[in-house]
C-alpha cells in the first residue's frame, strides 16, 4: 500500500478511544502479693496459702431478515433509524447514538479495562525475570544471570519447603526439660511478755520459693506457674483435723506469684508434707498399672498414650486381617479391657476409665523453731518441662517480614532492567533492519501499520471503495434499501401493536 492510500485513509478515522501503539500500565498490697484471708499482712512478693457483532460477507448485507439494518443515503448523510450493520465504522457525520449497542458495551468494557490496568500494578511473574535466547546469544556474558536465577529458584522453593515444616512443628508441643530448684525455709517469732508492742504468742512462718536453673529467657517466669496446685499438710495432732491443711488450686483468674508462706502459731518444731501437683501443657495422665507394663508408658499426654497403644497394636498384629476396624484381643487385652474384640472407635471410651491424674511430688520437711536453724534452707530440684525457646524463634520467622519489602523492591528492579533490555533489543533490531534495507523496511512497516489501523478501527469492507458513488450503484444496493424499508415498516407495525393493544393484522 503507497504513503498516499494511507494518508487517505487516514482522513476517515472514527473517534476511537485507542490510538495506535501499546498502553502503558487482685487483691490490696504489693503486686504479687496475695494472702489467705485471716492471715496476717507480711512483707515480701509471695502468696499467703489458704458475543461481538459479526462480519457480514458484502458491506451492509445482514445474514437475516429479522435483523434491524440501518442504510446509507449520499455520502455524508445518515439514513434515519438503527445503524446500517453492526460492524460498520463511524463515519464523520454520522452520530454517536447510531452506534449498536454491543459494540458500545465492548468500547466501554475496553475504556474501563484500560483505566483498571493503569491503577493496578502488574502481577509479575517468575517467567518476566528469563532474559530471551535472541538477547543471551546476543550477550554470552548474560549466562551468569541465568545460573543466578536457577539458584534463586532453588533456594525459594527449599524455604518455601522449610517453612511447611516448620509450620506443621508448631502445631506440636515443643518442649524441653529443665531443672526447677525448690527453696524451703521457715523462720519463727518467739512469744513477748506483755505490755511490749509485738506478738503475744510465738509463731512461725514457713516460705516455699523456686526458680529455674540456667533459664537463658529474659522474662522470668513465676514460680507459681508451673503448679496446679499445692497442697501442705501439718501435723493433725497439733492443728487439729479442720486446720492442719493449708491448699492452693489454680483458677482462670490465678495471678501468678513468686512464692507461698504460711504462717501458724507455735513454738515446738513441726512435721509437714508438701504435695505439688504439676501443670502439665498438655495434660498428662498417668496410665493403669497393667497397661502401663504392657505399653512401657508410665505417665503421658493422651495422644503419646494412644500411638503407644496403636504401635503395640500393629506389633503384635492384634487389627483383624478382613474387618480392618476391629481389633482382636489377645490374653493381656483381655485383662485389661474385658472384651475379647473390639472397634477402633471404641478405643477413647474403654481407655478413659484406665487413665488417672499424675502423681503429686511429695516433699517431707521439718519446721525447726530453734534459733540455731533459722538459716537454713532445704532445696529440692524436680524435672518440668518449658517450652522450647526454638518454638518462638520459629513463630517470630514464620510472621517476620522485615526483609519481605526489600526484597519485593529489588524484584521490582529486576523486572524493570529485564523490560529495559526487552525494549532495547527491539530498538535495536529495528534500527538494524532499517539500516540494511530502508526502502523495504518502510514498505513493510507501512503494510503492518496499515493492518494494525484495520484492526484498531474496527473496519468491515474497504473505505476507499465506500468514498466513491460507483459503490452504491451495485445490483445488491436495491436489495439492501427493501430489506432495510421492509425492517422500519415492521418496527412501526410493532409499536403501533403495544400502543393500541390490539394486533394488527
């Protein structure tokens, strides 16, 4: 196609909305403090214990009869009604309003997608970061890029790994033990004679105190928090039946405290037993003493209770060979569970009767009122279990993103160069071409604007046929104009109809 067929054209351009080229996109006192009531106030932190329009074959020609069809009169002068075919262009004179309605709701769609893409950012993807083959051939230097970026690819996919691991760990207790140093000490107030401001009968005060060994933790943790409760039983001959037990459980509105003390009167030493009970997170029960032989676990939570018990099921290839939900017990599962079958599911029920609570820790002590023993002090260290600092290491990696902007900002650096390149190869490419051959080029690059108008305006036939009177003196034309006439006289018949509500016939 010449330079002057397209400048031509060019002066028949609807108003398209695109141009060419691409768009660009308590309690009171001391914190801890907390005391039985009756007790007497002491000093001290502890706690007392109590579809589009179609391309007609000829310009103008529908494929129906019951289609509406708009027409044509001289050049430059619309005929009345509907547009004459939907995939006609608008021609300079013709109004906005004959456009056919699908083709408004496609210009509109494309309107709003262009503005929707201009306010989204671009989801980038990994293929955007590949240098193309025509560039890495061009650039044997751009090899280290790629072997950079396989490396990245593997390494994403091994954290991405790592972290569904530690993401299904979490969801596990993690613990590790440690040693918990238990402090006793008591101290005792002699009896005053009276008349003197001090207490007229001689007491003593007993104090239960601990801390973790070697806890690397910055916040230290209090000591009542690792019991459930705490229970002190004093010498029944001394104190009576109703007062010889002192008891402290654990309730949802507990505040933790660094210690207990109990405070009685006396002079003569006292025999006591402290019963500590654990808090175990997650509960622990201590197993029957025959299934506990029988399994090698003592005192476990309940679902390291029932692997135990599943694995000596498998073991001992107790699981019916053709009813796979049944179990068949042998002679110690008789014992046990007084059943000579049983069904998985039934498992939970038949071993809650056989689990109790764990046995408490029980420390003997003696509380010496002799002057001579006020400072001694005796120390127990028993095994609890704490979490494992790893778990909030783990925690605190998993909901991090301090380096997550970083990196987002240099991926985008990246995409950006690789379009950079992208976009210079083509300049390049072009100039080359135009170097070497320039009268070709131009030809070709005409052609491909020309299709590319063709296509931007939505052409249906050929406009420079259309600009010339010989067009509409073709035989089809008389056709076209009955088709056309015979379609307005129907459409007048119809709302005549729906206005007089009567059908005409």
């Amino acid at each position: 196609m010449s330079a002057g067929s397209m400048a031509s054209r060019a002066g028949f351009l609807p108003n398209s909305p695109a141009g060419p080229g691409s768009v660009n996109p308590g309690a009171a006192g001391p914190p801890g403090v907390v005391r039985m009531s009756g007790m007497p106030p002491s000093a001290g932190g502890y706690r007392g214990l109590p579809s589009p329009a179609g391309q007609y074959p000829r310009p103008g020609m529908p494929p129906s009869r019951s289609m509406p069809m708009g027409g044509m009169g001289p050049m430059g002068s619309p005929m009345p009604g509907p547009s004459y075919g939907s995939g006609m262009p608008v021609r300079p004179g013709m109004p906005q309003s004959s456009l056919d309605p699908a083709r408004k709701r496609l210009l509109q769609q494309q309107a709003g997608g262009l503005m929707g893409h201009r306010r989204g950012v671009k989801r980038r993807k990994m293929a955007d970061k590949v240098l193309p083959q025509r560039i890495r051939d061009l650039v044997p230097e751009s090899q280290a890029y790629m072997d950079l970026l396989a490396f990245e690819r593997k390494l994403d996919q091994t954290i991405a790994r790592k972290r569904m691991e530690i993401q299904e760990a979490i969801k596990k207790p993690i613990t590790q033990k440690r040693k918990l140093r238990i402090y006793i000490s008591n101290t005792c107030t002699p009896a005053k004679p009276e008349g003197e401001e001090a207490e007229k009968v001689a007491s003593w005060e007993l104090r239960v105190e601990g801390k973790l060994l070697d806890d690397p933790g910055k916040q230290k943790r209090k000591f009542s928090s690792f019991f459930k409760s705490l229970v002190i039983e004093l010498d029944k001959e001394l104190y009576g039946p109703d007062n010889h037990l002192v008891e402290w459980h654990r309730m949802p509105t507990t505040q933790e405290t660094d210690g207990f003390q109990v405070k009685r009167p006396g002079d003569v030493s006292v025999k006591c037993t402290l019963l500590l009970m654990l808090d175990h997170q997650p509960p622990q029960y201590k197993l029957d003493p025959r299934l506990a032989r029988l399994l090698g676990v003592h005192t476990q939570t309940r679902s390291s209770i029932m692997q135990a018990l599943w694995l000596y099921i498998k073991n001992n290839k107790l699981q019916d060979c053709h009813e796979k939900e049944y179990i068949n017990c042998n002679r110690y599962f008789r014992q046990i569970f007084a059943c000579p079958r049983m069904r998985f599911s039934e498992i939970p029920m038949k071993l809650a009767g056989l689990l109790q609570h764990p046995d408490p820790i029980v420390i003997n002590h003696i509380i010496s009122v002799d002057p001579n023993d006020q400072k001694k002090t005796a120390c127990f260290d028993i095994d609890v279990e704490v979490d494992d600092p790893l778990k909030s290491q783990m925690t605190s990696f998993l909901s991090s993103t301090t380096n997550q902007q970083e990196i987002a900002a240099l991926e985008m650096k990246i995409h950006e160069t690789i379009e950079s390149i992208n976009q210079l190869k083509t300049q390049r490419d072009f100039m080359l071409s135009f170097s070497n051959n320039p009268q070709d080029f131009i030809q070709d690059w005409l052609k491909s604007q020309s299709r590319d108008l063709k296509l931007m305006t939505d052409t249906a036939g050929n406009p420079e046929e259309e600009r010339r009177s010989e067009f509409y003196q073709a035989p089809w034309v008389q056709e076209a104009v009955g088709r056309y006439v015979f379609s307005k006289v129907q459409q007048r018949r119809q709302e005549l109809e729906q206005v007089l509500g009567i059908r005409l016939t």
